[in-house]
C-alpha cells in the first residue's frame, strides 16, 4: 500500500477587540464569568483528584 503523506500548514491568527458594554452588560458579563471561573476551578479539582488517586497506585 501507498500512504500519500499530506503536510498541512496550520496558520494562527488573533484578533483583538475592544467593547465598550453599558452597565446592564456588564453586570451580565461579570455573572457570567463569575460561572465560568467556578466551573474551571470545580473540573481543575477534579483532575488533581483524579490524578492523585492515580498516583497512589
């Protein structure tokens, strides 16, 4: 069998924008920020658990 090998060049580009939310907004964002920092800590705990756990073994 032949394998035709194909390399793929991957570009990365950011872009940066500036918001300017009024207050109802921003209320809203730090809300939702709020959730999300919770939720990456909760699942960061997680996985030192479970890597603890591992490690034992």
């Amino acid at each position: 069998m032949n394998f035709l090998l194909v390399s793929l060049s991957i570009t990365m580009r950011a872009y940066k924008y500036r918001i300017y939310p009024n207050a109802e907004q921003k209320v809203l964002l730090a809300k939702h920020f709020a959730c999300i920092r919770h939720v990456y800590n909760w699942v960061l705990a997680e996985k030192e658990k479970h890597y603890q756990e591992i490690a034992v073994v």
